[in-house]
C-alpha cells in the first residue's frame, strides 16, 4: 500500500507539471464540445499501472478514462494498451510513463478532436485513417506537439523533456517554436525544448551503443560511449542522460560482486535491445 501511494504521489506530480503548447486547430474544431460518446479503454495492462480517473487506483482492464485530467501512469517493468473509442486508435504505453486527456470532443461537424499530454516515457499508437477529414489527434509533451491523421507512429520524452517523434507507416506532423517538420515512414526528429524540430532523418532500429569506455570501479560500473540521440537508455529502470551528439557517461552504483550490468536502448517507436557488459577479464 505504501509503495501504491508514492507511486500515486510521484505519477500525479509529474502530470501536473506538463507544459502545454499552443497548437491551432482547424476552426470548425474550435466550436467542440466534450462529448459522453468519447472515451479511453484499457485493454491490457502488466505491472503497476496507476489510472486517475476521478480516483486514483490500480487499473483494470476495462477502465475508463472519458474527461479531461483523466489519466494513466505505469511504474517500472509495467505497460499498458489503450483504445481510443470507436476505433480511431490503439495505444500502447510504456514503462515509465504518464498520459493524460487534454482533450476528448465531437466537433458541429461530427469531427472528433483527441488532444493527450505525455510530459515523460514512451507511447506507441496505431491510428487508422479519420472518416471526416477535420478529425485531429495531437499529442503534447513539454517542448512539442506531434499531430496525425492515420499512421503508426511512436514518440517518447527524456528527463529533459526532449521529446523524439517517429513513424514507421504514414506521417506525422512535428511540430515547437513555430516550426514544422513533416516525419514520413521510416524517419524521426528530435524537438529540444525550446527549440524547432530538427530535420526528420533515418529511425534508428538498430539500438547500437558504440563503447568508449567501461570498467568496474569501488564505485560501481563505469560506462560511456555513444548511441543515437533519439533513444532513451535505461539502466536498472534509472534513465541515462545522452547529450545531442549521442554521448553519455556515468557510474552505475552496483556492488563489485555483481558480473552483469545490463543497459536497455529503447527508440521512439518502443523497440528495445539489450546490451551485456561484463568485468574485464571475463
């Protein structure tokens, strides 16, 4: 029960300090309105996956998020897919990560507007293509907004906030600072807060790290080298910084008898690979 209220404590903080960007809609979604008819679905979830939907509670499957504020966060080694209602996407979330309706509406026309704040983690979604041609889903993170129309797309925000768009199928629309960059299949860009997206280029689905350096210290492992600056790192569900050349250094604090020190390279789509290294000698 403990463990639940500060995993309560932490995901509810970090949703509510998201930075929301400005975004223009087309107009006639100006005119929309909450609807009753538009939810979230919980389909699956692994783990310890916290939904706030009026309550704040473990989800199930079958949950509900239907208003703005509702939300879901997943704790470490625990994911979660999602439906939009009638189909208009599927949603797979992460470990680490918090989402949160901003909005959920039918505009006059019938167009259905879907707005989620993901201020940090991973989310991956299959969206199919909008029968009305004004429908909109955006998601928001704290230093840019991706909008699309029907395509399989990913994005995840790094403790910095730098927020990394990708795309496997279709396009998506990248979007901070008044800057626009169209991301088709197979590409990704990179908004740093603060600033325009970056030129989209290749997805790195390869999830290599190219080493510098690493040895076993009183300290624990020291590690360093490089991989793309697109992709999240993990070790022991403690994220690594990587600057905007790819480059990253730090000590892992593990005890000298441990053999094994495991680093997981996760890109914005949520494909993962797993990296060993070992003390030297071995």
């Amino acid at each position: 029960m403990a463990n639940a209220k500060r995993l309560n404590r932490r995901a509810f903080g970090a949703l509510m300090a998201t930075t929301t960007l400005g975004v223009v809609l087309n107009p006639k979604a100006l005119l929309a309105n909450t609807s009753s008819s538009r939810w979230l679905r919980v389909q699956r979830v692994s783990g310890g996956v916290i939904t706030f939907n009026g309550q704040r509670q473990y989800a199930r499957v079958g949950d509900y998020l239907t208003s703005v504020g509702h939300g879901l966060a997943t704790d470490r080694r625990s994911t979660a897919h999602l439906a939009i209602d009638d189909g208009i996407a599927s949603v797979a979330v992460a470990q680490n990560t918090q989402m949160t309706i901003q909005q959920l509406s039918v505009s006059r026309d019938g167009a259905r507007i879907t707005v989620l704040d993901v201020p940090q983690g991973q989310v991956r979604f299959q969206v199919r293509r909008f029968t009305n041609p004004n429908s909109r889903l955006e998601l928001r993170t704290p230093s840019g907004v991706a909008a699309v129309r029907g395509t399989n797309f990913g994005i995840s925000v790094n403790q910095q906030g730098q927020t990394n768009v990708a795309a496997l199928e279709g396009q998506v629309e990248a979007g901070a600072q008044g800057g626009r960059v169209l991301v088709n299949a197979g590409k990704m860009s990179i908004i740093y807060p603060g600033s325009s997206p970056t030129i989209a280029r290749e997805l790195d689905r390869e999830l290599d790290i190219r080493w510098k350096d690493y040895e076993w210290r009183d300290s624990g492992c020291y590690m360093a080298g490089y991989a793309d600056a697109a992709n999240l790192l993990w070790v022991n569900n403690q994220e690594v910084s990587v600057d905007r050349a790819g480059y990253f250094a730090q000590t892992i604090p593990f005890a000298r008898q441990r053999r094994v020190v495991s680093i997981v390279v996760q890109n914005p789509m949520g494909e993962t690979r797993t990296h060993k290294i070992f003390p030297r000698g071995e």
